[in-house]
C-alpha cells in the first residue's frame, strides 16, 4: 500500500497552508497553540487530499465523521478509508478501500518504565538484548499504534496484548525503517507492504492550489 510522506515540514508554509483549509479544518488546526501542531494539522489534511486523488480519483473538502470510537471517516464516501500520522520528523497518510491504520513514530528513547506498561514479555526481552533499544522499541511502539487506529481503539486496544514483533514475523504489520523514523502500517484482515511516496511540500501545495 502506498504511504504518502512529507520530511521535516517547515512553519514557513503555514500561512499558505491554512489557506488552503476548508472552514472547519482551518478551524481545527488554529486551536492548537503552538504553531508546529497547526503546521501538522493542516499539512496532514493537505496531503490527504493528494492520497485521495491519487488512490481513488477524488477530492473530499466535507467534514469528517467520526464512528463510534471516535475514528474519522469520509462523509460522503463510506466505502473508502484513510488513515493519517506526523511526528517531528515528518507526516504520513494512506487512503484506499480496506480499514487501514498507519503510524509514523520519531526514534524515541528507550523508557524501562513506559516499555513495561505497553510491552510484552516477548518484547521485553528482546529489548533487554537490542543493541539499538531506542529503534526498536520506536519500532514496536508504531507498530501498536497502527493496530489502534486500524481498530479505531487507539491505546484502548490494549497495547500489552499487542505482540508488535510477532505481527510483523506473521505479516499482520509492515513497516518501513528511515533514519529518523518508522513508518507503521495495519491493514483489517490482510497484509500490505508499505511503499513510501516522498512528496515535496512545495510541490504538493502547488498541486493542490490548481485544483482545490
């Protein structure tokens, strides 16, 4: 499955971006307070569209909706579902016609503490030998959150039942490794690899302003 990324997205095109923004989204990104949260909030509906026209030949401006768990969904398109993700390093999303749920995590320090809450005992051990645990459990951590957002349960689902190693060996989960991040991707009830599209920011919002 393709995954669409933007690399180290600068504030300089805020102001551009907030532009672009339907009422509602634009809304939803200036309650952030801090300008980098807006930057995510904006970019990542942006780039959205440019998954949707490029998996499935469309644009969708209207307001989400949300199931029960809180989980987005087009409103006029039930049929076709997407998934979006940023950290620092950069922002992701998918967008197809199978429930999908994609994660993009920042190389993280390795935390005993926050590893024993989430971790199994499968997983742990395995940190305890790694000789990078800060990759790994970035790794591990991602690839949980796929599964929540496939799920739409987020951190409900229980990420110490997630077995995140033993669903990437059985090909629950993909991944794909970067310098400064992994990339996670959960498909309902199949397996995708995960193909990574680089997309220019520059581009991307030249794009979108020739047909938004």
């Amino acid at each position: 499955m393709k995954v669409y990324v933007i690399e180290n997205p600068s504030t300089e095109y805020l102001e551009q971006i907030l532009l672009m923004l339907p009422q509602w989204r634009r809304e939803t990104a200036q309650r952030f307070m801090h300008n980098d949260d807006k930057l995510n909030c904006g970019l990542s509906y942006l780039l959205l569209q440019y998954a949707l026209y490029k998996e499935c030949g469309f644009f969708e401006t209207e307001q989400f909706d949300f199931g029960e768990l809180g989980k987005p969904y087009l409103s006029k398109h039930k049929d076709i579902f997407f998934s979006i993700s940023h950290c620092r390093s950069a922002v992701c999303c998918c967008a197809g016609k199978t429930e999908m749920g994609v994660d993009i995590q920042d190389i993280r320090k390795y935390s005993f503490r926050t590893a024993k809450r989430v971790c199994t005992e499968n997983e742990l051990a395995l940190l305890d030998k790694a000789e990078n645990s800060d990759r790994l459990f970035s790794e591990i951590w991602s690839v949980k959150e796929s599964v929540g957002k496939m799920t739409g349960k987020g951190f409900g689902e229980g990420f110490p039942q997630i077995d995140s190693l033993l669903r990437i060996k059985n090909k629950s989960s993909s991944v794909y490794e970067a310098a400064d991040y992994f990339i996670s991707l959960t498909v309902k009830d199949s397996f995708e690899e995960i193909e990574a599209e680089k997309v220019d920011i520059t581009f991307l919002l030249s794009f979108l302003q020739q047909r938004l």
